[in-house]
C-alpha cells in the first residue's frame, strides 16, 4: 500500500511540475505579445 501511495505521489509531482512549467511559458509567450502589442 505504501509503494502504491509513493508512486502516486511521484506522478502527481510530475504532473503538477509539467503543469507549472507549461503555465510559465504561456505567462511569458502572453506578457512578450502583450509588450510588443505597445
């Protein structure tokens, strides 16, 4: 059971940083287009 919860708390680590740097690069793609837009 406790190998099951590790494993579990590894992909959701994995997932909620894919989803942070995503985020990230979409937050500067829209501050850059948002700039060049002045």
């Amino acid at each position: 059971m406790s190998a099951l919860l590790l494993v579990l708390a590894v992909v959701s680590a994995v997932i909620a940083a894919l989803a942070v740097h995503e985020l990230q690069i979409w937050l500067e793609r829209w501050a850059y287009e948002r700039h060049a837009q002045d």
